[in-house]
C-alpha cells in the first residue's frame, strides 16, 4: 500500500511539473527544445496522412452505403457483429428488394399481361443491378475499406501514443533543464558547490536520453507512412477496378433491358413524342427520343425520302406535330444543312418522311436547319 502511495505521489509529481512546463511554454516564460527538422516533417506528414485517410473512409461508406438508415439497425448490426468478431451476414440491397417488389406484383398482375411481363424483364433486371451492387460493396469493403480501418484503428493509434510519450520526455527535459539553470544561479549567489547542480546535471542527463530513445522510436513509426501510401496506393487499385467491373456490369444489364424494351414497344405501341429529360452529357443518338413521321399526300411512310435526298430549303412544317424545344447544350452546325443552337434558347422543331430519328428540324424565325434530338428537351 505504501509503495501504491508513494507512486501515485511520484505520479502526480510528474503530472504537475509537466503542466507547469506546458503553461509556461505557452506563456512565453520557458524555453522550448525543438525537434528537428526532418521529425517535424515526419509529424506534419503523418497528420496529412490520418485527416485525408478518415475523410476518404468515411466518404466511401457514404458512398457505399449512402442511406444506412433505410436497412433497420444496420449500423448496431455491423458494430456487434465487428465487436463479436463475425462474419456480417450479407443483406438484401434496395435494387434487389426493388426486383422482388416487381416480381410479386407481376404475379399479381397476370405474367401475360404487357404491364406484368414488363414488370417481370424490369424486375429481373433490378435484382442482376443489386446483385452487382452487393458484391461490389463486398469486394470495396474487403480491399479498401478494411485497410484504410486498420491504419487509423491500429498504426495511427500506436503512432499517436508514441508521440504523446515523446512530448512527456521533451517536457520533462525541459522542466530538467529549467531545474539546473535555477540551482546554478542559486549557486552562484551562494559562492559554493551545491549537491542540488549535480542532482539537476545527472537528472538532466536522464532526461535527454529518454527523450534522444523516445524521439528515435517515434521517427521509425513516422517513416513508416511512406509503406502505408504504398499499400493503401494497392488497394485504391483494387477499388477502383471493382467499381469499373460494377459499372461495367450495370451498363451491359440496361443494355440488355433496354433492348427488351425497345422491342416490345415496338410490337405494341407506334412511335410517339417523346420528352429527353437528359441534364447530363448528350446521349447517343441511338437513346434519343423521336417525334412522329407526319405522312405527305401519296407518300408511303418514314421510308418514302430517302435522308440523302432531303433538302432542308424545301421542307415545310406539317399542319400538325409541330413543338416547341428547349436547348440544353451549345451545338455548332457542322454544314448548311444544319441550324447551330445556343444553350437555354427555345426553337420550334418538327419532323419529316425520310429523316434520320436522331434528328429533327428546328426553326428560329427565318432560320431552318437539322438539330439533334439528344441537345433539346422537348416541351408538352
């Protein structure tokens, strides 16, 4: 019990002439060693690192998992099953619970009908898109995720330990020092040796060991960032290719949708206006929207022009099918037979037998030329 005391004691000795050594440091009325240069670029280094990492991790959870809430309990879910030391079982992603939905309700509604069997192509194509997203998230967590976790969980906390122990020695080095100026001054005054300088000197002495052993481990952790860049270089790769293979795959699903689509529609519906609601890059011509082909008396349908045959100075606006579009994107006339356009401006535009159905006509008062569907956005 005793030495128990006497430690606590020595502790709070401690404690207390570091405090004191820190608040004077601040006030101006205490020297301060320095550390050298290289350590201290070693230090500013290793923050960058540790700010950027847990910025990094916590934006790709976000990303990865935008909406944790929507899943009940899936955060406490992960903290018990890391805390437990198992394996998290994997859940249902919002595309594939969207697929069920579409499944179930095109049982509902009759697998035959055009709504059902539309349901049942869509919903299929929902459940492939979550199942993608599921081992994309597996695959991100695993490879990126997990090694950006263990540097600020494990390597950064033993760095930061380290250099909380290196401030105690530079403190107490300091408070040594300041110890052996005073008992020199006190033993100048007094004419004498005093046995309190070569208590100070040889405390000194300690204390400056300490602290050169203490600033040594610190700086071989802090050069050991350099490996953490190279590792974590590896594993930005790895994420970056699996979300290249999962964007891969959604495209290639919604490829393969949209051409399921494309032909039932075109059994059963004929073509109609249709609206580009694109606020992005323009499309490819083959996604752009199309307006109706307005019959000529004695023609025979869209095919009775032939698109290399159409001269622009002898089209005229039909009586009907005529709309008015808004410009979303600057477009320059690549010859005389096309209308340049200006970003935000609104043109009538209107089709013809024979045209290309990734193009329409547009008028800006006397002006007339071909416009590309995919830069308009059709108005009702």
């Amino acid at each position: 019990m005793d030495f128990n005391v006497k430690k606590l004691a020595s502790d709070a000795g401690v404690f207390f002439t570091r405090a004191v050594q820190f608040t004077e440091e601040k006030l101006g009325q205490a020297e301060k060693t320095e550390l050298d240069a290289h350590l201290e670029n070693l230090l500013a280094r290793a923050d960058s690192t540790k700010n950027w990492t847990e910025k990094i991790f916590r934006q790709t959870e976000v990303l990865l998992q935008p909406n944790p809430i929507d899943h009940t309990g899936a955060r406490i879910e992960e903290f018990l099953f890391e805390k437990l030391d198992r394996k998290l079982p994997s859940r249902t992603t919002n595309g594939e619970l969207l697929g069920q939905y579409m499944l179930e309700a095109a049982n509902d509604f009759g697998p035959g009908s055009p709504y059902g069997s539309t349901l049942i192509k869509v919903g299929e194509s929902q459940r492939r898109l979550g199942g993608a997203e599921r081992e994309f998230m597996h695959t991100s967590a695993i490879n990126f995720l997990t090694p950006l976790r263990n540097f600020l969980e494990g390597d950064w906390r033993t760095i930061s330990k380290e250099r909380r122990l290196l401030q105690n020695r530079r403190l107490d080095l300091d408070a040594c020092k300041a110890r052996l100026k005073k008992a020199k001054a006190a033993e100048a005054k007094a004419a004498l040796w005093s046995e309190e300088v070569d208590k100070a000197e040889h405390e000194l002495r300690v204390a400056q060991t300490e602290f050169d052993r203490q600033a040594e481990v610190t700086r071989l952790l802090l050069e050991g960032i350099s490996s953490t860049h190279v590792h974590h270089l590896r594993c930005l790769h790895e994420f970056v290719e699996a979300q290249a293979t999962y964007y891969a795959q959604c495209h290639q699903y919604m490829q393969d949708l949209q051409k399921q689509l494309g032909s039932a529609n075109g059994e059963s519906f004929p073509n109609t206006f249709g609206v580009n609601t694109n606020t992005g890059a323009p499309a490819s011509p083959s996604a752009a929207a199309t307006l109706p082909v307005i019959p000529t008396p004695g023609g025979t349908g869209a095919n009775s022009l032939e698109p290399d045959t159409l001269k622009i100075e002898e089209v005229q606006p039909p009586a009907t099918g005529t709309r008015k579009a808004k410009v979303l994107y600057d477009y320059d006339a690549a010859d005389t037979s096309e209308l340049s356009l200006l970003a935000d401006e609104l043109i009538t535009v209107y089709t013809v037998p024979g045209m290309d159905p990734d193009w329409l006509i547009g008028e800006r008062g006397n002006q007339k030329g071909k416009v590309p569907v995919t830069y308009l956005e059709l108005l009702s």
